[in-house]
C-alpha cells in the first residue's frame, strides 16, 4: 500500500490542475479573508474594527471560505483525481495489474486526503502571512491563536473539504469522466443548494430539508471556531443565512455523507466494468 500511495501521490504532483486549483483557493481565500476587507478598510467604508484582521482572528477569518468557494475547489479536484482515470483509459489497466481494484480504490484515496491537507495547511500559511502584514503595517503587537484552535480549523477545514472531495469522486465514477461531473457538482452547489438555502428563510417547510446539506453542516462545523452568522450572510454565492445546527450534529452529518460517497464510489469501481 505504501508503494502504491506514493504513487498516487507522484500522479496529483504531476498534475497541472492540482497546482492551478491551490493557486486559485489560496487566492480566493486572501481576497476574501483579507485583500478585500482591508482595502474597504483603508477607504474609510469599514464596517468592522481593523483588529479583525489581526493574526488572533486567523481561524475564524479563513474558514468562512471553506464550506462553500473551498468545497467547490475539492470537489473539482476529487473529479480529477478520478474522472480523469477514464478520459485517459488508464483505468482499465491499473485494475488489470496487481493489486486489486479496492487495492487502487484506497491508495488513490489517500493521495487526495494527503493533498487535500496541503490544500489546507497552504491557505493557513498564506492567511498567518497575510494577517501578520496588515498587523505590522497597524504597527500592532502579533498575537496568535491558541494551538488547539488552529488545530481544530485545520482539522475542520481538512473534513469539509474531503467530504466535496468525496462527492466529486462519486459523481466522476457515476458519470464515468470529468466534464460532466464538474457540472453537476458546480450546478448542486450553486443552484440546489444555494437556491434552496436562499429560499429557507421564506418557506418554513425547507429549514429541515436544509439542514442536512453540505453547506449548512459546513458553516455550523466552523460557526464554533469563531465564524459569526454575520461573516456568511452577504450577498454571494457563498452567502449563508441558515439553519445552522448543533457542532456535533454538523461533525456526525458531514462524516456520513464523507463515508456514503466513497462507499457507493468504491462499490461501483469494484462491480462494474470499466468501459
């Protein structure tokens, strides 16, 4: 398994697409998290004190982004770690060769979790970088968040992001490609979810249909690491204005879907044919 892990790995490595992608949620994450508050800050528009941007509010600053523009991010790369398998016809040969196909399933598996924790650990670099700046240009003293918390945001950021990961790898087997997949992923996020979560504020009857989704369990995970209702609910694609649900309900929901998707992917790999 070891060999074959290092393997996966070396193939995500290779990948252009994996390089463009953490380019793009890093960047994302910045803008979002603190180019574009500070510059709103420095035109005198600022809604919020500048300390909210210190590297004390680190955890809570970053993890707004990562149920909803991070998840789609995952998603794309869960897609590629698989879908791309078959648009190669490379497949077939990696279940013709030992080991077997659960074998492969695994070891790919945990070449995107490993790059996914990359994904993770580069957005908290780059964000431990950003604040640092404007808190020296604030000429203000630098204080960290405790090591449990940023334990806990990265460990959060990490689960978010694998259970997308996971639905881009169910819906790239289902769909036997990428294309395809990446749509309907993008299509679910935006339109199902969104839509839906949008509209739960109206009609009564959606509160409980919502709270079973990705984003909603998303934000309510992060809603205990210092992301307040009121950093989730502007405008946006991203926007949330709930129902947020109880931390462990969110943690045990989003642990479901994780194992439904790679179970149902896995199964499928193994019982049906590769054409």
């Amino acid at each position: 398994m070891t060999g074959s892990v290092a393997a996966e790995l070396l193939v995500v490595g290779k990948r252009a697409s994996t390089w463009i992608l953490l380019a793009v949620w890093t960047t994302l994450a910045l803008v979002f998290a603190y180019v574009g508050p500070y510059v709103t800050y420095l035109n005198g528009s600022a809604a919020e004190p500048i300390t909210e941007l210190f590297p004390q509010r680190l955890v809570g600053n970053l993890m707004v982004g990562f149920p909803f523009f991070g998840g789609v991010i995952a998603l794309m790369l869960g897609v590629l770690a698989f879908g791309s398998e078959y648009s190669w016809g490379t497949l077939r040969t990696l279940f013709t060769q030992r080991p077997g196909r659960l074998h492969v399933v695994g070891a790919k598996l945990l070449g995107l979790a490993a790059a996914l924790g990359l994904f993770a650990l580069v957005v908290y670099a780059a964000g431990a970088l950003a604040s640092s700046a404007i808190a020296l240009r604030e000429e203000a003293q630098i204080e960290w968040p405790s090591a449990w918390l940023l334990l806990r945001g990265l460990g959060a950021g990490w689960l978010i992001l694998a259970v997308w990961a996971g639905f881009g790898v169910f819906l790239a087997v289902l769909s036997r490609g990428t294309s395809l997949a990446i749509g309907i992923g993008i299509l679910y996020a935006l339109v199902i979810e969104g839509l839906l979560s949008a509209l739960a504020g109206q009609v009564a009857l959606l509160d409980n249909l919502v709270e079973f989704f990705l984003r909603a369990n998303g934000y309510s995970l992060v809603a205990g690491l210092g992301v307040a209702a009121d950093d989730v609910a502007g405008n946006g694609p991203g926007s949330f204005s709930g129902p947020f649900v109880d931390g462990g309900q969110a943690l045990l929901v989003l642990g479901l879907y994780g194992a439904v998707f790679l179970g149902i992917s896995a199964w499928l790999l193994r019982r049906r044919d590769i054409a």
